[in-house]
C-alpha cells in the first residue's frame, strides 16, 4: 500500500497563514512541528498520543511532510461536547484576531455518548452550527467498526472513511478499507481517503512507527483542507462541499455506500481537489 502519494508541498498551497484547530487530547510538541504550535486557546493543558500522531499526518514539517506542513495548529484540550462548545465559543471570538485565523476544526475522536444526527441535545450540533457561520468547516473520522459517533454522524461534519491505495497515483483505483463504520441512513461517511500505514517521526515514537485508520484518513483531509484555504482564503465552507462532490472517484469493488447519493461522493482525489480549489470562486 502506497499512502506517502497524498503526502507531498502543495507548491503555493501549503496551509501558511490558515489556523487548524484540534480538539481533543492536545498535541504534544514535535519538532515535525516547529514553532506553529499553539495552545493559547486550550483551557486545559497536556498531550494525547493519538492526537499529536495524526497531527503528523496533516501538518508535519521536515522529512515525513504533511499537506499542510506551514499551518498554525491551534491544540484544545477538551474532554466532552459541552467543553467542545465552550471551545468552539472561544475560537469564533477570536478567530478574527489570530494571526493565524482557523478555517478548519478537526476532531480526532468521537465522543459515544453523543451518537444523535441532529442538533437536538448534542452540544456538538451547536459546534458544528456555530463553525459554519464563522466560515470554518468541520472534520472528524468515521471511525474503525462500530456506530458513527458525534460528530462525525452530523450533517454539518465532513466525515472520512477510509480507502486501499490499489495503484500509487492513480486515485481512480481506491478501494473501500473494511472496517470503516458507516450508516447509510445518512449516507455517511461523505468521503474515503488514504488510511495509512503512514509513517511516523522516528524520534518521538521509535523506528518503524506508523498510524492507520480513519483519525489519520480525516486528518490527512483536514490538512488538504487547510491548504485548500491557503491557495484561496475566499473559499467558503459550501465551497468545500462543492469542490468534494467534484473531485471525488467512485471506490473500485463493493461498498457498502453503493445505493446513497449525496452527501456520499466517494473517494476524494486530493490532486484534482486542489486544483478546485484554487479556481473556485463564490457564485455571483
């Protein structure tokens, strides 16, 4: 499997002056990420393996190089919904006044409690809601088996899947990854990406380290995002969904998504998506 085709400079579009903020565990500091760490916002301090490993995945600098290697990563230490809304309260006040403003909020993990599909006591519905209107999209994985958990089981949430890498640059050839949770009630999750394995900085984890799953799926998405941003800060979140629905390739073999239409595209080419991105423009 070949996942280091998705990992590459983005030339002009590399996520630099777009913020990604993170809620979950908190990133530990790497030096993969330089000095674009940033903790201002948490309420709370610390660091959570998982989260600090799919980070590497979206936003690395150095040998293992993330799509959005030049992003400020903005970490949130948060531990429910309702500290997930207070979070989200904090970064739309602020967001005008970051150097950095966040266009992307990713979260790496779901949180089973909160399995509804509306905003209908689900704190994180609001986040979502909220987002939206501030102009920043949302990201979470589907996750690896089980049910689809908040909030990636919300309509506002780009939810990622994941996909086999059959033919190294060739996006046309993914395969839907077993094991991805699903639910075709709501036609999620919207897109597959890359899974892994992706490799891991030696010097924080040992040799050999690498990460799959869904959480590096949606965070290599959140990354292309971000770049999409910085290749054009007019883009808006419904552009997003425009450039997905354009640049996504129907999964090669069965799939258990085969009878859902939108919001369902399939499996996103992150090359054609970037070229999108940079001529999309708002409809007049």
């Amino acid at each position: 499997m070949e996942a280091s085709r998705h990992i590459f400079h983005c030339g002009r579009a590399r996520g630099e002056g777009v913020g990604i903020a993170v809620l979950g565990g908190g990133v530990r500091r790497l030096a993969e990420f330089g000095g674009r760490l940033d903790t201002s916002l948490s309420d709370f301090e610390g660091s959570d393996d998982h989260t600090t490993k799919v980070l590497e995945v979206a936003a690395a600098s150095g040998p293992l190089t993330g799509p959005a290697s030049k992003a400020t990563i903005y970490s949130l230490v948060v531990r429910s919904p309702a500290e997930s809304l207070k979070a989200a309260s904090r970064i739309v006040e602020r967001n005008a006044h970051l150097h950095a403003p966040i266009r992307v909020l990713y979260v790496p993990t779901g949180f089973p409690q909160a399995r509804t599909v509306t905003t209908d006591g689900d704190p994180f519905g609001l986040v979502v809601e909220m987002a939206r209107a501030a102009g920043i999209v949302i990201c979470a994985p589907a996750g690896n088996g089980g049910p689809l958990t908040s909030p990636g089981s919300l309509a506002g949430t780009i939810t990622v899947g994941g996909c086999n890498v059959n033919v190294p640059k060739n996006p046309t050839d993914d395969a839907w990854a077993e094991g991805t949770s699903f639910d075709t009630s709501i036609c999620k999750p919207n897109i597959l990406a890359p899974w892994g394995a992706f490799p891991l900085s030696e010097s924080a984890w040992g040799p050999g380290a690498r990460i799959a799953g869904t959480s590096p799926a949606s965070a290599l998405t959140a990354g292309h995002i971000a770049t999409w941003f910085g290749a054009n800060p007019a883009l808006t979140p419904d552009g997003v969904i425009e450039i997905i629905s354009q640049s996504c390739n129907r999964p090669t073999g069965p799939n258990p998504m085969s009878s859902c239409g939108p919001p369902w595209y399939g499996s996103i080419d992150f090359g054609r998506a970037l070229e999108l991105a940079i001529a999309w423009s708002p409809a007049p």
